[in-house]
C-alpha cells in the first residue's frame, strides 16, 4: 500500500454495543486496526455484528462502549453527517424523488460546492461508475446494477478517507455481483480510499479483501489476509466458516494431544498442558495410503463417498472416532482407493495447527 | 387495474352514485329561473348565480370562509404534521392515548364539540370572532391531517434519513430536502381535507358565529330556515366546484408527475 494514500486508517478499541436491555451484547469489545488504503473486510454469519459496528463507525448507530479514531480524529463525538465518510447501503437508498445526477450533486450541495465544481464532479464521477449517460434518470428507471453504481458514486463523489460498504452487492444476481466486484476493485486501486466492506459470502472476502476479519457472536475472532485465515485459522469457528477442515480433539499434555482413542504430535502452541484443544487440518493437505494404521501425524479412517469436482475430487471419510472428514485430492494424484475402503489419512506436521476446543 | 368481477363493480357504482347524486340535484335546481326550488326546472337562467356574486352579503360569507378556511388550513398543516412526527417517530408511554385524544374531533358527535366550544368561547370572548373560528376549526381539521401525514410518515423509508446523514446533510437539510418533499403528497392532502373541513363546517359555527361574522355555510344555513331562495343552490354549487376541484387537485399533480 503506498504511503501517500489518500485513504485514513480507521482505529477500533473496545468498541461494544447492547440494543435495550438485549442478555448478549450485539457487539462485545471489537478492537481492530484498519490501515490507510486498505481494503478490510466483514465476515461472519448473519447476526453476528457486523453491520452494528460498521454502523457504529458510521455515525448511525449510537455506542455502549469503546474508542473510534478515523485518521487521528477521536470520532466518538462527531454526528453521522459530520465524518465525512462514504456509506453504500444494500438496499441502495438512493432519493427516489431525484435524478441520478442529483443524487449524487447530494453531499456536494450539502457541502455548499460552487455549482460549476458540482456539475463537473458529479459528471466524472457518474462516468467513473459508467453511468454517464443516465444521468438524468430517476432511480426506478434504473435497474438494481445501475442503481447500486449511482449509489456508489454517490458515497465517493466528496472524496470520503473513508467508504463503508454493508452487503452492498447482496441484492444483485451472481453475474452482476461480479461484475460490481471488480469495479469496486478498480475504484478502491484508483481512488486509494480505505474501504470496509461486509458480507457473508465467503468468495466475494477472498477476492476483494487484503484483510478479513471474521465475525461472530459479536466477537472478531480473527484478522488476516485470506492465507492467514485459511492456512492459520486461530479458531475452531475461523477453521469450520472458511472451508472444509478436518478436526481432532483432544488434551494437551507434553506436545502431544490425546483423546478418543487418538494420540497424535500437537504443534508448538501457547495453550498451556491439560487444555482442551483441536488439531486442524485443511482437507488439500491430507494425503491418503491405502493400508489402516496411524501414528504421530496420521489416522485410520474409513472412505464414505467419493465426489468428483472438475480439477479435484473430494474423499469423505469418518475416523475411527466417529468424526467426518475429507479430503481433496488433485486429479492426477489420485490414490487407489473406493468407498467402504479402511484407509490411514496423514499429513505434514507443517500443515497442522491447533486451536483452543 | 386488477380483475374486479362485476358484481363488485356494480354494487361499487350503485353506491358512488347514492353518495353523489344528492349532490348534483342541486346544481340543475341553481339554473332555474323560477323562485322556488321544483325538480326538474322547468326554465333555465343564471339569474341567482348573478345575485349570489352581487350581492354583497353573500359575498362577504364567501370571502370570510375563503380567508378562514386558509389560516385554517396553515395552521392545522403545521400543527397536524407536526404531531405527526411526534406520533410516529417517538416511541413515548401514551402515545397511543394521546393519538385517541387528537382524533377525538372525528369521532365525537359535533354537536357535543359545537356545544362544548360554544360554552368555553363564552367564558373567553372568542364567540362571534375571526379567532374564536380560527380555533375552532383548527381543532376539527387537525385530525384529518394527522391522518394523511401519519400513514405518509409510516410508509416513508428511514435509511433514506440515514442516508443523507451519511452524506454530510444536517437534520434540518435531511427534512427539508428529503423527508418533506417524499411525504409531500400526504401532507397535500392533509391541507385539502382541513381546508374543505373549515370551508363547509356549519355546526360548530352556527353556535360561534354573530351577525357581524358569518360563514357560507351559516349563511346558506340561515337562508334555508327562513325563506326558499334558489341562491342557495347556486351557493351550494359554488362550495360543491370548489371542493371537488380541491379534492381533485392533488390525483391530478400526482398523475403529471407519475407520467414525466
Ligand atoms: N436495532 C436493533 N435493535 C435490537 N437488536 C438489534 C438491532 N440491530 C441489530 N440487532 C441485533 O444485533 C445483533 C447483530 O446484528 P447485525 O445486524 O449487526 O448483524 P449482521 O452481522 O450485520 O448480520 P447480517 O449478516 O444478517 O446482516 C443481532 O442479534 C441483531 O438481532
Ligand atoms: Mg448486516
């Protein structure tokens, strides 16, 4: 990311928010780092706070507790209309009653910009996001892919540090969703604005994302780029929302974690001994042998059902312990193997990681 | 429109035609040219027409239920609109309560009102003045624009509001530009409703009103108790233009809006 961008990090402590007298807060102690220029997303199933704290950075929803610092602006006291930040909505909210044009002179008006300096903006902007030649359009003239462009010129169009966006392709079909995704792609490279973006689709965080932070529960539980959360997760909910994974449990006891009938190598870790922990391995990481056995970084198991997909097929099992697996293997390196076969699953210790139970 | 099988149809136009056909006898028995009111007229004229826009009583009721009828309508816009913002967007303990209170001019029987500010204008000396019906009226029309804005304000999208916060625009800037101009058509028909509500009201100002202060409506009423005189069908069918084309005027802009 370069250094000048024109982007503003976004700093978050502690930052937490409980709706009425609800038993669980809907955000519980956020803290997270967004830097200048980065595009950071949102992930996480439904309910589990992701729209609250973005509207929180916003402005639009009120805090219970907790520190918001837009560039170095303590932002805690500042109204929604005084942050200057972008916000895309996924329900588009654009003003039914103007133009697309005049939707998007909106905040510049607000701003009290010369007339000639609004015109001029608003027209790049709207050739910016291709609607050039719709600007005189009222919104329900637009389709939903166009209305959604409108309102993303809209939220760029006064140059924000800042741009939120809260599902804001959830509305559209697969094709446009594509479609938009490279487009906001393109406008984040071009304009270096630092962008958080939500969504619950997994493919959409791995291809837009340089960090994702993974919600749930309220609760971030892990930050990092798309390999951090795949290959590290740092818990049993990143491991199973992101993929498949293969999952042992057990008890940490001198580097080794044992139960149900298991006693395999544990990786290095900062649980201390006698904690409740599971080992993880990612499914394109185990290898298959025909023979059963096990030992320090393998397991028996039986084959279930074997599911070919294009390039890969995938190899259900179940362990001796009762727990389903899998595994992916490349077409090309395939094992000899059919269902209802005893086999033995191993892998590298390198591809191992355990996290707390 | 939707498929409507024509039972409905018909039991739907028996009915508009019951609600409206006393209404229109009055505009053929306006013509006539005979001093009595006989259905159908034998001859034609415009004779009482002419006397209604000449003679200076009848002309000043008119202007003083126009005159009126406008503040009233100022008045109850504001203030009707203006509770309805209370109603809708504040969720206080009574609210419901205070909803029944405000619409209580609908549904109490205006004779009771009629009575009941007849009695307090008495202790206040407001009977017989531009005030007094000014008041009075406010309170009878307010409702009908608390009607018409709440169901506005309940059908209106508040991300809008939040969206033209998140775009640097003031609560006030949010009213004014978004929020008022959306819900404009129901507050259009909230100022019809009162001003037609004021324009015809004549139980209320019958007991309020003083030879010095009358309204149209009164003065038909007057007229009507003391002698037959076809000027009041053609004071009828003035008060009937004007209302129709009130009530009539906001479909019309809305249907030029929708085809632009
Ligand atoms: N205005 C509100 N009043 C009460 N509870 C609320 C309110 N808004 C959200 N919540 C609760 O807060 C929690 C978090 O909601 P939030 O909308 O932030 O989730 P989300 O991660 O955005 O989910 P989704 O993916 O479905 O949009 C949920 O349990 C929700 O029910
Ligand atoms: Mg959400």
């Amino acid at each position: 990311m370069p250094d000048h961008s024109p982007g503003a990090g976004v700093r978050v402590r502690d930052l937490t928010k409980r709706f009425g007298s609800a038993a669980r807060p809907a955000v519980d102690a956020v803290s997270l780092d967004v830097r200048p220029g980065e595009f950071m997303t949102f992930l996480g199933p439904s309910g589990s706070g992701k729209t609250t704290t973005l509207n929180m950075i916003a402005g639009l929803e009120g805090v219970t507790g907790g520190e918001i610092r837009i560039g170095d602006r303590d932002v805690a006291a500042l109204p929604a209309h005084r942050r200057d930040l972008g916000v895309v909505f996924q329900q588009y909210a654009l003003f039914p009653h103007m133009t697309a044009a005049q939707n998007v002179a909106f905040p510049l008006r607000r701003r009290k910009l010369p007339k000639a300096e609004i015109a001029e903006r608003v027209a790049r902007t709207l050739d910016l996001v291709r609607l050039g030649d719709h600007a005189d359009r009222l919104p329900r003239k637009l389709s939903g892919g166009q209305q959604q462009r409108v309102a993303l010129a809209r939220a760029i169009v006064f140059d924000p540090r800042v741009l939120l966006m809260d599902e804001p392709l959830g509305a559209l079909d697969k094709k446009l969703r594509e479609q938009l995704q490279i487009e906001i792609a393109r406008l984040h490279r071009e304009l270096g604005v630092t962008v958080i973006f939500v969504t619950h689709d997994q493919e959409e965080a791995l291809a837009l994302s340089d960090r994702i932070a993974v919600f749930n529960e309220g609760r971030i539980e892990q930050v990092g780029t798309a390999s951090d959360l795949y290959e590290r997760p740092a818990t049993r909910f990143v491991a199973a929302f992101l993929g498949d994974s293969n999952a042992f449990e057990g008890t940490l006891s001198g580097g080794r974690l044992a139960g149900d009938g298991l006693d395999l190598r544990a990786p290095a870790t900062d649980l201390p001994d006698g904690s409740r922990a599971a080992l993880i391995v990612r499914p394109e990481r185990l290898r298959l042998s025909g023979a059963p056995g096990s030992g320090d970084n393998a397991v028996s198991a039986d084959v279930t059902d074997i599911v070919y997909q294009g390039a890969f097929r995938k190899v259900l099992i179940r362990f001796g312990n009762g727990g389903a697996g899998c595994v992916r293997e490349a077409i090309g390196a395939l094992s000899d193997i059919a269902p209802g076969d005893r086999v033995t699953v191993h892998w590298s210790p390198d591809h191992a990681v355990l996290v707390p139970a | 429109m939707s498929r409507v099988s024509w039972p409905l149809r018909a039991v739907t136009a028996l009915v508009a035609v019951w609600l409206v056909v006393p209404t229109l006898i009055v505009i053929p028995l306006s013509f006539t040219d005979r001093a009595s009111f006989a259905f159908p007229p034998k001859g034609w004229s415009l004779r009482y027409y002419e006397r209604f826009f000449t003679d200076s009583g009848w002309l000043i009721a008119l202007f003083n239920s126009a005159q009126l009828a406008l503040i009233v309508t100022v008045v109850a816009t504001a203030l009707g609109s203006a509770a309805s913002f209370a109603l809708v967007r504040s969720r206080f303990r009574g609210a419901g309560a205070l909803n029944g209170l405000l619409m209580a001019p609908i549904v109490v029987p205006t004779i009771i009102v009629a009575i009941a500010v007849y009695a307090t204008f008495l202790r206040w000396g407001l009977v017989g003045t531009a005030a007094g019906f000014v008041l009075a009226h406010t309170v009878l029309a307010t409702p009908y624009v608390i009607v018409t804005v709440t169901s506005a304000l309940r059908t209106f999208d508040r991300r809008l509001e939040r969206a033209a916060a998140s775009l640097g625009a003031t609560p006030w800037a949010t009213l004014r530009h978004v929020t008022l101009p959306l819900i404009l058509p129901g507050v259009a028909s909230g100022a019809v409703f009162a001003f037609v509500t004021s324009f015809d009201e004549v139980v209320v100002s019958l007991f309020i009103q003083s030879p010095e202060l009358q309204t149209l409506p009164v003065r038909m009423f007057s007229g009507v108790t003391n002698e037959v005189d076809p000027t009041i069908a053609a004071a009828s069918t003035v008060v009937v233009a004007i209302t129709t084309a009130l009530i009539l005027l906001p479909q019309l802009l809305r249907r030029n809006t929708d085809h632009a």
